[in-house]
C-alpha cells in the first residue's frame, strides 16, 4: 500500500504543482529545488517518526485516532483525530501512507510563499528567503500532519489572499486558522479591528478602507458587521480558549500572562517568569546562540547556524524596510496581526523548546510583508 501511495502521490503533485507553479510564475528549476527538498524531509519527518527517534504530535494523534467525537468540536486535536480517522478506517491507510499525501498542502503553501518572494525588489534579500524555506527547523516543523503543518498551510494561503486582496478567500482562511489554532484566528481578529482603527482614525488613505462612509447604509452595514465580529471574538473566547477565555472576557490579563510564564520556567529550556521583557523577546526569536553552551548537541549546533541567517535576514529586512505596505490597509493588517502573534506568543512561551517550533507561525509570514512590493521585482 505504501509503494502505491508514495508512487501516485509523487507523481501525480508534481504533475498538478508544476503545472500550478508556471501560473504563479515560478522558475522551473525553483520549483523543482523546493518541491524535492520539501518531500525529501517529509520522508525524513515519517521515518524519524516511525522509528520513534524523533516523535512528535504527529505521531500520537495517529495512535489516539480513536478518540475522535464527531459530537465534538472539529477543532484543533479532535480536528487531526478526524482526518486520521476517515483516512484510517474508510481508506485504510497507515500512518507512513497519511503522513505522505501531506505533500499536497506542504507544496502548495510553499508555492504561494515562493510566488509572494518574488515581489521583493532587493536580489540578496529574495535569496535569503530562499535558504530559510530551506532551514531543516522550518521544514521539520511544517511537514507531515500536525497543526504546525496545516498552520503554515492555512497562514501562507491567508498571506497570498491578503497580498491580492481577497476579502472573501481572506474570510476563509481565518476560518482555516481557527479550525485548526483557534487562538491565532482570536488574535488574527483582534489585529483587524485595531488595523482598521488605526487606519480610520489616521486616515491614511480612505480608498484602502474595506467599509467607505459614502451613506447611512454604509454606516449602518458597518456598525453590522463589527458587531458580528463582536458576536465571533466572544464566541471564541467562550468555547474555544478554556479557562483563559473567562479570564479574558473578566479582564483579568496578568493572571493569565502570569499562569502562562509559570508553565514549563522549571524545566530544561525553561524561560524564568522574571526574565526582562526584550530578553525574552530576543530568547524567543534566536535562541540557541553561537556563544551559548550547547553541549556537543547537533541539533542545537544546526539551530545555531540557522539563527545566524535568522539575525542577516532581520537585519535587511529593517533597512529595506517598504513604508508603502504601511499605507495598503490589506498589508498593514497583515503586518499588526502577525506582530501581534509574535508579541503575544514571545510574551508567554515559557521554553524555549516551545519556542523553536512556534517562531514559525510568523517570522517569515511578518518579514515578508515588510519588505514585498506592489511593484513588480526586477
């Protein structure tokens, strides 16, 4: 079962991908170099998993597929619990055979992030990008099926729509996000109103508004609609986020912060509640350092060289900075959204072994949409 499934899966996405990479306008041989990569540490993810030398939520969501409720919420875990079940008992696939076909979703959020990539002007800043969809962190951490994959897959697909404006396919992929990290779908929300906000009380520029007051029925579809968002955020907060979205709807946000800085301080990679703020900030971000104490550990050793890339990239990326993106409502959501998710997350994480797989929930997604342009890249 395995040969068939691995053999029609690699031939039949890269049919359908390269065929989708030429309407995206991606060179052949880019395509090639991320579409091998991308199944070759997809093979890597299911055999160190497998193997049980490497295990992660992947691997225990396949072993509990059983606890799927379809009473239940479809969300988050019992989402994952659902796919491995269907796939489990009405096709009877196995583990390795699931874990394959996730080249499909994998492939196409790459796709979308190399196509947006290109809208970089600056040569040096285009290829660094490049090596970091090539990192074996972001690679490990955005393959096989596990929320952090189908993250990377909904987030990509909600940057692509942003960058076109596509308010509708923008709708859905915050429900994307919600079905699977309902949290990031809250803050995503969040980050919306305070955008338009800011956008309205500055008045950068009233053509970028996505609601125009040009008559009372505006107005009045306006007052609408953020009441429905009203009506979600508390939706959310009630059902979806447990204790801390009573906290949160009572206003009690240190005690939350704090419970949440107390979790894992205690244990290895633990981020002592006392740390400073921008230590934590810092920690969070590029953490293992070359002058930390790394014991002979590879991964940690590898961690390293990544973040050093990490460092040059942030570094271009300030001092290319495109201010224009401050002045397109679609983009300037982006922006506060996922630096929204950055603040918030680096806020609370209380180890940094959380830390290394949660970064790429917005690092390339926030860096991109500082420096991509409308204009089109030489």
């Amino acid at each position: 079962m395995f040969f068939f499934t691995f053999s029609f899966t690699f031939l039949v996405s890269y049919l359908v991908f390269f065929k989708l990479s030429k309407k995206l306008e991606i060179d052949e041989n880019l395509f090639n170099l991320f579409y091998f990569s991308k199944f070759l540490f997809l093979l890597i993810f299911i055999v160190l998993n497998t193997n049980n030398l490497m295990t992660t939520d992947s691997k225990s969501i396949f072993d509990d597929y059983y606890k799927f409720q379809l009473n239940n919420k479809l969300v988050g875990d019992n989402l994952l619990y659902g796919i491995n079940y269907f796939f489990t008992k009405f096709l009877n696939l196995n583990y390795i055979s699931i874990n394959t076909l996730t080249i499909f979703p994998i492939i196409l959020a790459t796709l979308f992030l190399l196509h947006l990539i290109q809208k970089i002007n600056f040569l040096k800043i285009r290829v660094l990008f490049y090596f970091l969809l090539l990192l074996p962190s972001f690679n490990f951490w955005t393959v096989g099926l596990s929320k952090d994959m189908l993250s990377f897959f909904a987030l990509s697909y909600f940057l692509f729509n942003l960058f076109y404006q596509k308010r509708y396919s923008i709708i859905f992929s915050v429900f994307l996000i919600f079905i699977i990290r309902p949290y990031i779908s809250f803050i995503i929300i969040i980050s919306f109103i305070l955008s338009y906000g800011i956008f309205f009380i500055l008045n950068l520029n009233k053509q970028a508004l996505i609601f125009r007051y040009k008559n009372l029925i505006s107005i009045f579809i306006q007052a609408i609609t953020i009441l429905i968002i009203l009506i979600i955020l508390y939706y959310i907060l009630s059902n979806y986020l447990g204790s801390y979205g009573f906290l949160f709807l009572k206003g009690k946000f240190l005690p939350i912060i704090g419970n949440l800085q107390s979790h894992y301080q205690n244990t290895p990679l633990g981020i002592p509640a006392e740390t400073n703020i921008f230590l934590r900030y810092f920690y969070y971000l590029f953490y293992p350092f070359p002058w930390s104490n790394l014991n002979g550990n590879i991964l940690m050793f590898i961690m390293t060289i990544e973040n050093l890339l990490l460092m040059l990239l942030f570094f271009f990326v300030i001092v290319n900075n495109n201010l224009d993106n401050y002045k397109n409502f679609y983009l300037f959501f982006g922006i506060i959204s996922f630096l929204t998710i950055f603040f918030l997350l680096a806020l609370v994480t209380s180890n940094l072994g959380i830390a290394f797989r949660q970064k790429w929930l917005f690092l390339p997604y926030i860096f991109l949409l500082i420096v991509i342009s409308k204009k089109k890249s030489p």
